[in-house]
C-alpha cells in the first residue's frame, strides 16, 4: 500500500496523478485516491506545498467551493436562483412582454420583461437571460426564432450546457495536422478497404476488407482487417485537443447537426477515411474459423486509402443481387468476402447468446427548408449487422491483447441486470401470460425466450422495451467484469476514436503495451481510469438525455398541424396522474391525464401498472394498444396531450313506464310518514304561538 512507500515514491504517485488528471484536484481527492492516512497525511502535506513552490498549485485546490446550506429552507425543491442563465421563449404583450419557460420540467417560472427589453426582441425569439431583482433581465443571447426548426438542437445544446464551440488555439492546432508519413507503418494503401455507413453520417472513422483465409488448417475461414482512424496520432496527452476531447467526453448526434469531440479539420477532415485519400490507421488484422470463432489478431500501424464511401442501403441491395455501378466491380473481391465473415460472426453470436433486442429507431426527414417532412422507422438490415459484428470483434481483440498485456484501460462493461427488476418484470409479464423461464439467474438466453414469445403480437415492441428497461446501464470502468448483454468476457471500444474518448484511451494504450510509437500513454493508476470512465459514462448520458430532448420537439413540432386525428397507440407508462402512450408510427410519446379518462372514476393500480373504472371495471393497463385522439402537440413546452376515443353506446329510447314518469311522481311531502306530518303540525302551531305573545 501507498503508506508503506518512501516519501519519494509518494511524490512521484501525486505528480502522475495530478499530471494525468483532466480536472483540479483537491487534497481530499488526492489522500483519497492514493489510499493516504494516518501520519502519512503530514508527509502528503508537504509534498503538497514543496509541489505548489515548483509550479503546480494551479491544479491543486484545498476544496470545491460550493454554495452554504441554507439549514432554514424547506425541504421541497427550490427553482433555480435567479441569477443563473434561463433559456426563455419571448412573448410579446402590451407591458412590453415575457419569458417563459422553453420546457414543461423547467422549474424557473419565467420574468416579466419592460419595454426597453421588450423593443431588443421580437415575439417568438429563444432567448438565453439572466433574471435578477436587483437588475432585472439581462439578455445574454438571442438563439432564434422559435419558428426555425433548427433552433430546437441549440436550444437543447444550451439548456444541457453542451460544450459546442472550440478556442481558436484548439481550431488551430487541429488545423496543423498532417497526414502521417509511413515510416514504420505498414503500407494498406492497396488493400481495397471500404467505409460502409449510413446516407447522414457525417464521419467515416471505420473501413473494412475481408478475404478467404488460404490457410488449409483454417478450411472455409476468413482473414479481415479492421482499420481505425489515427486519431491518437494527432490528439496527444494532456495537449488543447486532449483537455478539449476529454471535457466533451463524446460526440452528440442531433437529426439536424452534430456537435463533434474534436474540431471538424480533424473529425471531418484528417481523421475522415475518405476514398481515395491517404489516411493515417490503427488496424487489427484477425483470423476468423467458419464458425466464427477468433483464431489470432494482430494489431498493426499503418496507412490506408478507403477504395470507396459506401451506404448501407447500397450493401444491401448488392446483397440482395440489385447492385449499381459502384457496388457491382466490388462485390466479388470486397462485399462478397465480407458478407461470409459476417455469417461466420453470426454463428458465433447465436452460439454464445447474445441479448436479442429489437428497439425502433426513428428518423427525421426534412424539408428543403428545413421543416420536418416526416418521421420514419430507421430499418436495421444485415448490412447493419455486418459491420456491428466486425466492430465487436475488433473490439474483442483490442480488450484481449490490453489483457494478455496486463495494460489497464477502460473496458466497456455491462452487468448482469438487478434481481429486484427481473422479479419486477416477471411479474408483469404474467399479466400477459407469457411463459417466463423457470430459473433464478437470467441470462441473455432466457430474455430472448421471452422476445421470441411475443413474436408476432401486438404487445411486440413493449415487451422488447421493457426488457431493455430491466437491463443493467452499460459504462466505462477499468475492472472487466464482460458484457453481459453481448456475453462476452473482455470487451472495449475502440472503433469510433472520432466521436468517443474511452476508444481514444484504448488506442493510447494499445499504441504504448505494443511499442507502436511514442505517442501512446504510459498506463494511468486505476483511481485516474475510474474517474475517466465515471466522467464520460456522464456525458454519454447526458448526450443521450440531449437527444432524445430534440427527438420529442422535432415529434412536437411534426405532429402539431395534426391536432384532432386519430392515432393507434399502446400505452408505454402508467402514474398516479395519467398514463403516457406511444404511438406506433411515427415512435411520438404524449400523456393523457386521469381526469380525461372517460366515462367512469378511475383508480390507480400501482402494483399491476393499471386503472381500473369504479363502477365500468374498465382497465387501463401498460401495454395495452388504444386508439387516441391528439389534442395538443406543443414544441416549445416539448409536451404531446392526448384523449382516449371514447366508446360510445347507443342511447335507449323505450319509452318509460307511467309510474316512473316524472309527471307521474309523487311530490316530496306525499313521501312523508304520518309521525312526520303530526311533528311538522306541533311545531308550526308552536311557531305561531310564540308570535301571538310577542304581539
């Protein structure tokens, strides 16, 4: 342990960890990391101070400052204060105006604005503000019209606080980069490797090439190289581009733009492999059985030229036999050998059974102007497939070869899923009488029994989505514990080096555990890889809560002119204050309140996710398809409402009977007993007595 090192081996460990960390550090940080207590903690005291003497107290703090706690205030949640930065919609009125909230979650509840900031705005505009008592509104920046479809990724970008703008000397070293001479590399520029993705990607940091293995001991195997962009090569340790990458922690993909980890001369330019264009390349060269089964890789430095830019759409349609001009000179030499592999691979993933999951991707469509044309299901077909299952088998061989070096990195790592919410979806699915496999532990294996059950019904898609709600969230950490939902042992990323800083990490180290150039990374503590893969663990969620954000406006926005039309539905959740419904074409998310459940009082049912009618014992039940009428669709709010179509029953006209006829009924005091009439005669005689004396 720490303690037990000479005071020299302290200093070196609190210099590598400080020099490796991306963040101030503090004292408590550091003790903490390190394993310092007891008496150690003096001598950590003055290497603290003799470091701060030598220059290094600007990445040492004594703590975080935070804001005093306030032991008077009440317990519920505050808004905001005041004086923090709103994002507002600007309404214009007859005061001057005011800003309200852009989203319905938005605790802050808007200002008043006067006149003189009222003249600075025009009625619809996204505005970013201060609001204070003592100044009053202060605009910070005008986004946009609420009009512009576009605004909607901004507004997310700010309301997120998205990192989106690079410093002019990151631009510039970005723009100094150059492509790698080849040196020690090895030459694949005549290898005709290819880039498949999709029509709207905006970078191609993956290219591919698969040939028959000639080896007789490997009968009906394959050879394959997957080669990755360089990106390691230009982003170097601690450098601008470095600090700026970790600090994003990945890409973030909008319908309309992109807000990239690294400057676009790198992310669309160097580190594009673009066809025909020299290009600088980490690649794995892998030995595949018939069987898919990995028989040898071999990681290798080099420089490539992509042969061609392809679409999944046009592997596909070649797979299918209808080729084009571009896909036909390559199917026989290129696209044919890789569509064996990924056969291969196939058999290998059902052998070792993977989870199976089937979740509906939507796409936006846009006008020329920039306006959402329509919302369409994204279809996965095997060219998909085939590039995932070369992308997971590179990314097996970059987590062995890490391993067998005994290299600490970041593993991509996915848990088996928690027991109370498998106990939790038995029990639902019971509800559906699907048949649930009869064992304690489940793996990948018996959740695809489960998929495989409702093949086929209505209740198809929601059953997938609630198997996926179920699943442990995969993150990035240093300790392997496998990927519970591909079942596999060692995994890590290290395809997408463009968009992700975790496959960047990879890259350094297998760069440095293989002696492939000095560019790599010297292997970090493992208390410095925790806190890299907590961080971007964070900002891959925050990336995803992002996205989906402007998913549900570009929905808001497309269903808005729909107002009153029916949609089929089923219904994906289910509250103490209404049950929220998905609906199956276009993947658009709406709530209906309680109170508009019609024509009965419903009571929630927490334990069977329902609402039963009091008297109609009419059901509401997750997972259940309805037909719904849309009743508002708002993209400012970000909010969808909808109304359930009511089943309406014929009204009975027989005609009534003469004793129940209302002419017919006797009156109120005929009802009366005989006592009661004789108590209402004493008391009126009585009354008028009283009045007689007082006379």
């Amino acid at each position: 342990m720490v303690q037990d090192k000479p005071d020299t081996d302290l200093r070196e460990a609190v210099l590598k960890l400080i020099e490796s960390s991306h963040h101030l550090v503090t004292k408590k940080e550091i003790a903490k990391v390190l394993g310092v207590k007891g008496a150690r903690r003096r001598e950590l005291k003055h290497i603290l101070a003799n470091l701060k003497a030598d220059g290094y107290g600007a990445k040492i703090v004594k703590k975080v400052s935070r804001p005093e706690a306030n032991n008077s205030a009440p317990k519920k949640r505050l808004p905001r204060p005041h004086n923090e930065l709103h994002l507002g919609l600007f309404k214009a009125n007859r005061s001057g105006g005011e800003l309200v909230p852009c989203h319905r979650k938005d605790p802050f509840p808007g200002v008043a604005c006067n006149r003189e900031t009222a003249e600075k705005l025009n009625d619809g505009d996204v505005v970013l503000y201060h609001a204070s008592r003592a100044r009053g509104v202060e605009i910070e920046s005008v986004l946009g019209s609420i009009e512009n479809p576009k605004i909607f990724s901004l507004m997310a970008i700010h309301a997120h606080q998205l990192p989106f703008e690079f410093d002019q000397d990151t631009i510039d070293l970005a723009n100094n980069g150059k492509i790698p001479p080849l040196g020690n590399r090895t030459d694949f520029r005549d290898l005709p490797l290819v880039t498949i993705d999709g029509e709207d990607a905006r970078d191609f940091d993956d290219a591919v090439w698969a040939a028959p293995d000639a080896d007789p001991r490997n009968e009906g195997g394959w050879r394959v190289i997957v080669a990755i962009a360089d990106v390691a090569y230009y982003v170097r340790p601690s450098d601008i581009l470095d600090k700026e990458a970790y600090r994003r922690g990945n890409s973030v993909y909008f319908p309309d733009k992109v807000v990239p980890m690294l400057p676009e001369a790198l992310s669309n330019g160097l580190c594009s492999l673009k066809p025909n264009e020299d290009r600088g390349c980490l690649a794995v060269e892998m030995i595949i059985s018939s069987n898919g089964k990995m028989k040898s890789h071999r990681f290798k430095r080099g420089l490539m030229r992509s042969k061609a830019r392809l679409t999944y759409n046009q592997v596909q349609q070649a797979i299918d036999g209808d080729f084009d001009k571009t896909t036909k000179p390559l199917w026989e030499d290129v696209l044919k050998p890789l569509y064996g592999v990924y056969q291969s691979l196939l058999k290998a993933r059902k052998n070792r059974g993977t989870l199976d999951l089937n979740i509906p991707e939507h796409q936006v469509i846009f006008n020329e102007d920039g306006s959402v044309k329509s919302i369409a299901l994204r279809t996965h077909q095997e060219s998909h497939q085939l590039i995932e299952e070369l992308m997971i088998a590179a990314n097996v061989a970059a987590a062995k070869t890490l391993l067998v070096k005994n290299w600490p990195t970041l593993f991509r790592i996915h848990d088996s899923p928690d027991s109370v919410r498998v106990d939790n979806l038995k029990m639902f699915l019971k509800t559906f009488k699907i048949e649930i496999p009869k064992t304690k532990t489940f793996n990948p294996l018996h959740f695809n029994q489960i998929l495989k059950a409702t093949t086929g019904s209505p209740h198809m898609r929601f059953i997938h989505d609630l198997v996926l709600r179920s699943q442990s969230q995969a993150k990035y950490a240093p300790a392997n514990i496998g990927h519970f939902g591909l079942s596999l042992a060692h995994y890590c990323h290290f395809t997408s080096p463009i968009r992700r800083y975790a496959d960047l990490v990879v890259h350094r180290s297998l760069i440095a555990a293989l002696d492939l150039g000095d560019d790599g990374q010297d292997p970090l503590p493992l208390e410095v890889l925790e806190m890299i893969g907590d961080h971007i663990s964070s900002t891959e969620r925050l990336a995803s809560s992002a996205e989906r954000e402007v998913m549900d406006r570009f929905h808001a926005a497309y269903l808005e002119n729909q107002v009153g039309k029916d949609f089929d539905a089923t219904i994906v959740g289910v509250s103490t204050a209404g049950i929220f419904v998905g609906l199956s074409e276009t993947g658009a998310q709406g709530f209906i309140a309680k109170s508009h459940l019609p024509g009965d009082y419903f009571i929630f049912d927490d334990h069977h996710h329902r609402y039963i009618g009091s008297k109609t014992k009419k059901v509401y039940q997750l997972g259940q398809p309805i037909n719904v009428i849309l009743t508002s669709s708002d993209p400012v709010t970000c909010s969808i409402t909808f109304s359930l179509v009511e089943e309406r029953k014929p009204r009975n006209y027989t005609k009534k009977s003469p004793e129940h006829h209302e002419d017919n009924r006797p009156h109120r005091h005929h009802e009366k007993s005989e006592k009661e009439r004789a108590t209402h005669k004493k008391k009126e005689k009585s009354r008028k007595e009283k009045q007689t004396i007082k006379k």
